[in-house]
C-alpha cells in the first residue's frame, strides 16, 4: 500500500497558518493575553485548513529556499494586517485614556499584561467592553472572515506591496485620533465647562476655594455621565468592526 502526499497542500496549509497565527497574535479580540498561545496557534491550524481549498488552487510549489523566503513573508503579511485592524480598534482605548486624562484617573494608571494597556480605570475598562463587545456581537467572526478573503487579494507567496498599507496606516492614525475625540467629545466638553465654571466662581468668591471642590466634583460627574459613552460603545465597535473588515480587503 502506497501513501501519497500532497506536497503542494501541504505547503499551501502552511504558509496560510503562517500569516493567520501572526494576525491573530497582533489584532484584537485574539490578542488577548488571557488567551493561550497554544490555543491561539491551534486555531490558526484550524482556520489554515478550513481555507484550504481557497489557497491551494493558486499556490505553486516552491523550492526549500523560495519555501522559507514566502514564511517570512507570509509572518510579515499576517503582522501588517494584524496591526491595521488593532490600530482601528485602539479608537476605544484613546477614548477611554482622554476621559481619564481630563476626569482626573490619570494619576492612578496602572499596566494590564494581559490586554498590554498601560492606563487608568477608564482606559482599561474600555478596551475591556470592546473586546467582549467583540465576542458578544459576532464581530471577531467578520474579523476572521475578512482575514480569509485577504488571501484572494494577497496569494501565498506573493507578499506584500507596503505601499497600501502604509497610506491605510497613516490614515488610519488620524481617523484613530478623530474617533476617540468624537466618542469621549461630549463628556470632555462638560468637563471643559465644569473647569470654567469653576474659573468664574474662583473669580466671584476667590474666598470659596472652588478648585479644591474641583476634583471631587469633576471624578462625579465623570462617573454619572460615562454611562451615557457605555450605551453608545456597541454601536460604536459595530462601526469599527466594519472598519477593520475594510482594511484588511483594502490591503492589495
């Protein structure tokens, strides 16, 4: 009895659980420490043969040389996706470490190792919402299902043109930037008027000491009207999930 091997599947399967255990190691929700990393690479074994027939018809064989040229660029390709979809995502973290930073938690930041977030109450508790939004929504299957249709526009092997990606990353930085200002907007500006506020009644009655009232009052309102961000974060991952779906399609 003779057993045959496939050595053109094999290499194919290889090369996609290369570039999708380096995804799931850079982009959340799967970068989360608290996630083994056994489990993490037996899930990218799992996700490289459910794409199998999808990346084996337009794989060629390569020899041993161009076989461990395309592993690094597959650890390459999967890092570079990886990190596009955790920058649209750290949206949430910067909006939670804005909050902090003009409600008065800075000061009692702290490092998480298992999310790697150095941050106060608010920066943490954000990014923590977000990943279990993440799970709770189904948005980590359209995460892996946009990872899967990668290899129709990046076939194994063929690497990466950085040009796109680095465009999609430098854009990618100021939309970042411009929706953590938008999520915590609303509060930061009721902080901004409880600050003038203050300014005017020191004015009024510099007897009263208003700003030694300030920060008790400021982590009060910080507390009552952060509830009003938390009802609006799951349509706010939503929107961010379908961001990262983009990004990764838009990478050619």
């Amino acid at each position: 009895m003779s057993l045959g091997i496939d050595q053109r599947w094999i290499e194919a399967v290889v090369l996609a659980g290369v570039r999708i255990v380096a995804f799931l190691f850079i982009a959340p929700p799967f970068s989360y420490n608290a996630i083994p990393a056994q489990i993490k690479a037996m899930l990218g074994v799992a996700l490289a043969l459910a794409v199998s027939p999808l990346v084996t018809s337009k794989y060629v064989p390569l020899d041993t040389a161009g076989f461990l040229g395309a592993v690094i660029l597959e650890v390459l390709v999967g890092a570079v996706l990886g990190f596009m979809v955790m920058l649209v995502f750290s949206a949430v973290q910067a909006a939670g470490n804005l909050i902090d930073l003009f409600g008065g938690f800075q000061l009692a930041q702290a490092f998480d190792p298992q999310s790697l977030v150095n941050g106060a109450q608010f920066t943490r508790s954000f990014q923590m919402t977000a990943l279990a939004l993440l799970f709770a929504s189904g948005g980590h299957q359209l995460i892996i299902g946009g990872l899967a249709r990668s290899f129709t526009a990046l076939p194994l092997g063929a690497g990466i043109d950085l040009t796109t990606p680095v465009q999609t990353l430098t854009t990618g930085v100021t939309q970042m930037f411009l929706a953590s200002v938008q999520i915590a907007g609303p509060l930061l500006i009721v902080l901004f008027l409880a600050d003038a506020g203050l300014g005017l009644l020191t004015r009024v009655a510099p007897a009263l000491n208003a700003f030694a009232l300030g920060f008790p009052l400021k982590i009060g309102i910080t507390v009552v009207l952060s509830s009003v961000v938390f009802v609006a974060l799951p349509a706010i991952v939503s929107s961010l999930t379908g961001s990262a779906v983009q990004a990764l399609l838009g990478v050619k």
